[in-house]
C-alpha cells in the first residue's frame, strides 16, 4: 500500500511538471500524447489504490453478515480497527457466531450458558463468570433481555472440526423472544494464557420487534426503529372497540387517557393532550376506556348506539416506560420511538338516515296540504 502511494505521488508530480513545462520544439502531437500518458497512469494508479484500499478494509472486518447469520472473527493480534466492532440481532438476522483464533477464548466465561457482559463494559475480565446482581458484576444473562419462552437459548460450541485451537460460539435467538425495547450486550475475546487482558469485543444490540396491529389490537414496541409506520384502527357499530397493549416496558399517552385524547395531527402521542371526547361522542363516559394493569392493556369500547353522527378521529399510544434506577443494568438502550395510534370512528349511519327522513317528511306534508286545499277550491 505504501509503495503504491509513492509510485502515485511520483506519477502525479510528473503529471504536472510536464503541464507547467515549456512546449519542446517538435512535432504538435509528442507534448500532448506524453500528457494523455500521464493522464492514464494517473487514473490507473488511482483505480488501483481504491481497489486495495477497499480490499484491505474488508480483510480487517471484523464481523461479516452473511443471511441471518453475523460471524465476527478475532485474531491474536488484531489492528486498531479491529480492536471493537458491532453487531445487530434482529427478528431477520437472529444468529450471533463469534470466533476467537488461536491464543484467544471466548469472553466472558467461555460464552458457556447464556452469559454476556452488560452493554457499554469496556473490559470483557470484568465479568467473572457470574450472572448474580451485585453491584460491581458486569455479568449478563441474555434471557432476562429478552422476551417469551426463553429457557432453550445458550451458546453453543460451534469450533470447527480440525482446528481445536481455535474457539467458537454461537446464539441463535428464535424471533419470537425478540424483546419490544432495543438492548445490548457486549462479548469478545481474551488472552487464552492472561485472562487479564482484553483483545477484541463486539457490542451488540438486540433491535426491537416492529409494532405490530392484529385485527382491533396494537401490540407496542418501543425500539428506535419499531414504529417506522404510524398505526390505525377503525371503531364502526359492528366492531366497536381496540386494545392498545402498551406492555411491561411501556406507559400509555396521554397519562389522562380515559379523559383527554391528543390531537391526529400531532406527530406523536404525548404524556399530556388536550382533546375533550365529548366535542367528537356526545354522550361520552370515563367508562368506555378499561385497562388490564397486569397486561398494561387499554381498551375503549364505543356503545353501538353511541358512534357520532359525524365521523372523528383521535390519537393515543405508548411509550417506553423507564424505570427510577440507577442500576445501569436496567438502562433503556437510547433511541426509543412512540407508538401512536390513529383512531378512526365511523360515523352511525342511521343516525344520518333519520336526519333526512326528518327533514323530507315536512316536505310531503306541505304538499298534501297544497294539493287539499288546491281541491277543496276546485
């Protein structure tokens, strides 16, 4: 790479020696085909360092994407640019393999269990093998970051057959336990004789399921990338209701939802509205909203007799709840977004049928009257 560069500065000074040198007496065309010469080494040696460059560049990834598999591979003395790398876990690409060579282990423990260091730990030795909370652990279990039936999920050892020297793990994490809030952990390896030593990590983070809408029920999540499309329900006479299930890691907005909605066009659902139901549902109650506190679910309920004679439309949601700690365990990986939720509520149409029927039966009796009296003097 060094030689190229010199061999370019040379071609380039060349360049422009020749461009500020005096024409030679001669032929017209000898200065300017030695200038088209230069020109063409110029844009070859140019080519040739960015093809190596970006060559080199992927010979010192350390992690690499392939499917739904990330494979991230430490060698025994890796460059600066190897030193941390990242890696993401996603309901698409839920597979983690880390690879330390030969000299190295996996970190922390071996990757045995379901153990990793808690995200932002910067000294994989921190974590001794420990997954208890005590203050000063840097230990984590993956499982308590994530969600559902989580009991099958460990590492495995995936070293290959014929190179024992080397280590490998992987973790594969089925994409239903992929958690509503976005986390992160950290896993690396470290000296196989000093166990003090840290020679490469990879902080991962475990991308949030997307919200998600399953016929009259929103389902919340909170990553930064989990309500990239604003939901929607609609409340008709026949389906009257909708749950927003705002979950263990969320809150509902506003706060004061049984009395106050926010505006529809507010780009997000916030912890204080203004908007009174009553202006858009004469007859209104606190009552129409229910909540299942174990579930932290929202539901609102419209009587059928109820829906309005013109059509509305109000806004709630959640948001990532995040718990009063210093604990920075339990710290919410930055980047949450809002799950608001359109509501859309039709409006009755035999309440619109009896207005005009009200308004055209005058009409009718006018007409018999005219038509009486119209006769009666005949």
């Amino acid at each position: 790479m060094e030689v190229l560069s010199c061999e370019l500065n040379h071609v380039l000074q060349d360049f422009f020696n020749a461009g500020a040198r005096k024409p030679r007496r001669g032929p017209y065309f000898s200065g300017r085909a030695e200038l088209v010469a230069l020109m063409c080494c110029v844009i070859v040696a140019i080519h040739s360092f960015s093809l190596i460059s970006a060559l080199g560049t992927e010979e010192t990834s350390m992690c690499v994407e392939v499917d739904n598999v990330t494979t991230c591979t430490c060698a025994a003395q890796p460059s600066r640019s190897e030193k941390t790398s990242t890696a993401t876990i996603s309901q698409e690409k839920n597979t983690l393999k880390m690879v330390c060579k030969e000299g190295l282990k996996c970190a922390p423990a071996e990757l045995t269990g379901s153990i990793a260091c808690v995200g932002g730990t910067d000294d994989l030795t921190e974590c001794k093998g420990s997954t208890s909370s005590t203050k000063h652990d840097s230990c984590l279990d993956v499982k308590d970051i994530l969600t559902g039936t989580t009991s099958s999920i460990q590492w495995k050892d995936t070293t290959a057959q014929g190179r024992a020297k080397d280590q490998s793990r992987s973790l594969t994490v089925p994409p239903e336990t992929i958690p509503f809030v976005d986390e992160k952990f950290v896993v690396g390896c470290i000296s196989s004789t000093s166990s003090s030593t840290t020679s490469c990590k990879v902080d991962v983070k475990i991308e949030a399921r997307a919200t998600a809408k399953n016929d009259q029920t929103v389902v919340c999540a909170y990553g930064a990338r989990s309500n990239q499309t604003r939901q929607a329900v609609t409340l008709s006479p026949s389906q009257n209701s909708f749950t927003l299930v705002c979950g263990d890691k969320g809150e509902v907005l506003p706060k004061a939802y049984a009395q106050t909605y926010c505006s529809p066009d507010s780009k997000d659902a916030s912890e204080t509205c203004s908007g009174d139901y009553t202006t858009i549902l004469a007859g209104y109650e606190d009552k129409w909203w229910s909540a299942d506190d174990k579930a932290r679910s929202f539901t609102l309920s419209v009587p059928a007799d109820k829906f309005p004679s013109k059509a509305a439309k109000l806004l709630v949601g959640c948001r990532q709840e995040y718990p009063l700690s210093e604990d920075k365990k339990n710290a919410p990986a930055e980047g949450s977004t809002v799950c608001s939720v359109d509501v859309f509520i039709e409006a009755n149409a035999s309440s619109s049928l009896s207005v005009g029927s009200s308004g055209a039966y005058p009409v009718f009796a006018t007409v018999g009257t005219v038509v009486a009296f119209t006769t009666s003097h005949a």
